[in-house]
C-alpha cells in the first residue's frame, strides 16, 4: 500500500464527517454548559466539564455515526 500518494474521499463521506465533527462539538459544548450549571460556579466551565462532556459527546456520536446513512449503506451493499 502506498501511503506517500494522494487520496480522495467521495464528496459524501466528507459531507458526513464534516456533520459529525460538528455534531461532537456541539454535543461537548452543550453537555459542558449543562454540567457547568449543575456545579457550585455555574458562570464558570472548567477543563473538567469539558472532559467529561467529551465522554457522553463520544457516545452520542457513536450513535450517530451508526444511524447515519445506514440506509444508504444498505442499498450500496445490495
């Protein structure tokens, strides 16, 4: 395998990894404003919120990532 060429990616796949990069994003930042309300500064979102965010972001985006285009998969493989 030639790792040193170029590749290229099929205009949806980077139109579906765009989407889920913004989607982990937005998870992060809207569970880090919620855990950041719950905390004893609620103003105040910390390193920690973010962390933490990060870890149910990752899970929702699984999820995602899995209901994403399984349609599409579906009918490609048939």
């Amino acid at each position: 395998m030639d790792l040193s060429g170029s590749t290229r990616i099929e205009t949806e796949a980077a139109i579906a990894l765009a989407q889920w990069k913004a989607f982990f994003a937005e998870q992060v930042a809207m569970k880090a404003r919620e855990l950041a309300l719950a905390s004893p500064q609620p103003g105040f979102i910390t390193v920690s919120h973010y962390r933490q965010a990060a870890v149910f972001a990752a899970q929702a985006l699984a999820t995602e990532v899995t209901n994403t285009g399984a349609n599409n998969d579906s009918r490609e493989a048939a």
